[in-house]
C-alpha cells in the first residue's frame, strides 16, 4: 500500500499543472456603490514605493481628535464645505487624512493613568519613552529634582534633530507653553509650569527647573519657526503679560537671535518673506488662538496660513542648511478645547479647519522625502447615536430612519424622543457639566453656542481612554500598521531619518 501511494504521488507530480478561470465577479446590482467599491479596491492595488530614508518628518496633532471627532467632522466637513463645494449628506465624504494609505490604532495611556493627558501622550511621541500623566519629557521617575541633571533626562525629537543641523519648527493654535507645543522643546515635571506666575508658585521654582516659557527662549540652537499664542508668559506682568519676575522674553529672544523677527498679529506675519534668514517667532494672542468661528483674520492667521509659512520656512532655512532637512509639529489644539466646554460646533470647526491644515502639508510637500503623520494624543467622551436617517444634521436632532433598528416615538416634528419625551441630538458627551453657561440650552442644536447634553455631571467634560488612529505617508509609513503604543511613533520617525 505504501509503494502504491509513493507511485501515485510521483505521476501526479509529473502530470502538468491544472489551470483554472478565477471566479467571475457578478451580481446583478452593480450600481454606485458597486463601482465605487471596485474603483477603490484599484486605488488600493497600487503599490507606491517610497524610499526608505526621509529628508523631512511632519507630526501633526489634533488634539483630542478621537475617532467619533473623526467621523463627525467628515459629516460636518461634507454638510457644510469651506472650498466651494455643494453640501451633501456628508457620510460619504473624505477628510483629508482619509486617503493616506497607511493607518494604526494608537494606545494612548499614561505610565500611571488608563485616561492620559496632551503631557504625557506628547512626551511619548517626542521622546520615545511613556511617562505619567501631567509630566512634560521627563522619565516615568522622575521628578522637580530631575532639573538638575537635565543631561539625564529623555531627549526630545527636535534636540536631537538640532544637534543634526535640521532645522525645526512648531505651529499651534494652542499657547506655545501648552502641553503638545511644549513636548517640542521643554522638560518639566508638572504641565502647568508655564511661565513665572500663579500656576508655578515660589516654592516649587526652587526645585531649579526653568518655566517652560524660559525654556523656549534658551532652547539650544533655537526654533526656526514659531506660529502659536501664550504671549502673556513670555511678557512681565503690568506689560501686557503674566510673569512675576519682571523678565521680557520677547525681548531676550530678540537679543539671542538680532536676525529674527517677532510678531504678534497678522499684518506683522503677512508681511514677513517665508524666504528670509534668521527665525521667526510669532505669538498671536495673549492666550491660546481664538477658535476658528470667533477668528478675526487681522488679529490671528488661519491654522492653515500658518502651516503654509511654516512650511516655506523651513524648506529654505533646510536648504540654507546644505539640505539636512526639518522636523515640524502642527497642532489643531483646539479641538481639544471645545470638546472640554462641551461644544460640539467649534471642536467639528476646529478638526476641519485642522484637516485643510494637512491638506496643505500633502499637497506641498514631495512624499518621496517627507514622512507626514497625522495623529492625535488622546480621545474624547463625545458620542454618535440614535439611528439618525442618512444625511441628518450631524450637529441636529435626530430624524430616524424609518425602516432599520430602533424606530420609537418621535415629535410632532419628527425628531425621535428618549423615555422622558425629550428631542435627541445625534452627538452628545458621556460627561461635563449639567448646568450649560447662559442660554445655551435653549438654542437650537446647531447653533454654534450650544452646548451638548451628557450622561453624567461635572464641572468640565473629560478625555476618553480609546485608541486613536495614526494616519502615514511619506518615506517608511508602512512601519504604521496595526496596533502601536503611543511611544513608537518617535522611533518610526527616527528610522524615517536613518536615526540608529
């Protein structure tokens, strides 16, 4: 029996191969959706083959950009456009970080916390090391006496990058000293240490680590180009600014770098040469931007205007540099901002205004030498819900669809009702505060001063634990796949650069 299956074996491995016809794709509903799934399918078999080593690596973070922030600003995005297009249902719609064809979930917990915070998740992406909640580039360890030995001390993305020759540069709608811009260049212990005023009190200053504003300033090898707000911890107290020890950091800049120029609106930056030497320090407003709907256009740039500058900048100032390249970090911190009042309008403004800001960067830059990652650094607890029909005002009540699972009692105007009878809105929060600031509960969901209802009361709505997701192109995106801690993205960067 054995022989006879040893002989069997043999002919058929001589005999030729069987060739048979791949299956026919067929069904008789081969409408929009068909076609457009086929033609997505062959965007996606279209291999691109970057080069292994970037010139360039953009970070850019939506703070608090969760994926239901994801999905809401597509909608919001398609319902209400901002270049010139028709205003659709929106769900079909594409932000600009949609078709970049590599994506990972990122986890997002701190060292000590399951929910983080924008210190805590930047450090792990400037640094490459995770560490507590609150704490700025400094180890999971460490604490106020760490400041002494700052040669101990996790280096940052942009130290490193300087010590290269690499020119960097940072743009946020948040203040500079805020927790994301200041992950870029700063290292303390407690986030709030800002600048010299209240929220650093004078017995924590004699640990001997430098406010965060100081350590802008003495920045080894100084930022190229700064776009932000926080002005007042930069300015002395009485002169326009916050800080007790009667230091003018605007001015010690402009000692430390005669070349550069600083400017605190946007006539001053609209005026400046992106082209031009010596770097550029732009501080818009007192406190952190405006949002996108209060912006006066000649107070504060746009978020995207500001990537554009920042973009020219650096190419020239990285070619001035015999061509070693540039790190930059753009935040659309703001999200984040609207989320904690509980403001669904501006936190959907802000992503989109932020999704034009990476549509800049795309279209601006060669992806064959620039690795661009779009993230953010945590989630937020804004929910979508309640079986709203296809194109229902994503900021609205909800208007059911009729026919699929969940159908309830509705108003007289067709919005579907909770068990007390009430309207639901198709966004909501798992938390904040229950008592909305003056009338926002009795403006219509849409209005841009509404303020969401939430499952529990307190005083501010908070972070969510989810992942989010880390979008890639450019030079080694393919190391973005699956599901990453938050700390991998600086050394997919550093591999980016050939960084061993």
């Amino acid at each position: 029996m054995k022989l006879r299956s040893m002989m069997l074996a043999s002919v058929l491995a001589m005999s030729p191969a069987i060739v048979t016809a791949a299956p026919v794709l067929d069904t008789p509903v081969q409408d929009e959706w068909w076609q457009g799934g086929r033609a997505a399918l062959d965007a996606r078999m279209k291999v691109v083959n970057r080069p292994k080593r970037a010139k360039n690596v953009i970070l850019m973070v939506g703070d608090g950009m969760g994926v239901s922030t994801l999905t809401a600003a597509r909608i919001f995005d398609g319902q209400h456009p901002i270049d010139g297009r028709k205003p659709g249902p929106g769900e079909e719609n594409d932000l600009a970080w949609d078709r970049m064809a590599n994506t990972a979930l990122v986890k997002t917990y701190n060292t000590n916390a399951q929910v983080s915070d924008s210190a805590g998740t930047a450090s792990a992406m400037n640094t490459g090391v995770k560490t507590r909640i609150g704490v700025i580039n400094m180890g999971q360890d460490h604490g106020p006496e760490a400041c002494k030995t700052p040669e101990k001390l996790p280096r940052s993305f942009a130290e490193i990058a300087k010590a290269q020759g690499m020119a960097v540069g940072i743009v946020s709608t948040t203040r500079l000293t805020h927790a994301t811009p200041a992950a870029v260049f700063g290292h303390v212990p407690v986030r709030d240490w800002e600048g010299a005023d209240r929220a650093y009190p004078a017995a924590a200053r004699a640990s001997g680590c430098a406010d965060l504003a100081s350590q802008f300033v003495s920045f080894k090898g100084g930022i190229d180009v700064t776009l932000a707000g926080g002005g007042a911890r930069f300015l002395p107290a009485g002169s326009g600014g916050m800080r007790d020890d009667g230091r003018n950091l605007i001015t010690e800049w402009q000692q430390r770098w005669p070349t550069g120029q600083f400017v605190a609106d946007s006539k001053g930056f609209r005026a400046l040469a992106a082209t031009g030497t010596g770097p550029v320090l732009g501080l818009f407003n007192p406190d952190h931007l405006n949002f996108e709907h209060d912006r006066k256009d000649d107070a504060e740039p746009s978020l995207p205007e500001l990537t554009r500058f920042a973009l020219t900048k650096l190419a020239a100032g990285a070619k001035a540099r015999g061509g070693k390249g540039y790190y930059l970090m753009i935040e659309g911190g703001r999200i984040d901002h609207a989320h904690h009042a509980s403001n669904p309008y501006r936190a959907l403004k802000e992503a989109q205004m932020f999704s034009a800001a990476v549509a800049e960067v795309l279209k601006s830059v060669s992806l064959d030498e620039t690795l661009v990652l779009v993230t953010a650094d945590h989630s937020h607890v804004m929910t979508i819900a309640g079986y709203p029909e296809r194109g229902n005002d994503i900021l609205g009540f909800i208007k059911p669809a009729r026919d699929g699972e969940g159908a309830g009692p509705t108003s007289p105007e067709g919005f579907a009702l909770d068990d007390r009878g009430q309207p639901m809105t198709t966004l909501s929060y798992a938390n904040g505060p229950f008592v909305a600031r003056g009338l926002s509960r009795l403006l219509p969901p849409n209005d841009p001063n509404y303020l969401a209802n939430k499952t529990y009361g307190t005083s501010g709505e908070s972070h969510a634990g989810e992942d989010v997701v880390l979008f890639a192109e450019g030079p080694r995106a393919d190391l973005v796949r699956g599901v990453m801690e938050q700390n991998l993205i600086f050394h997919i960067m550093a591999e980016a650069l050939g960084w061993r």
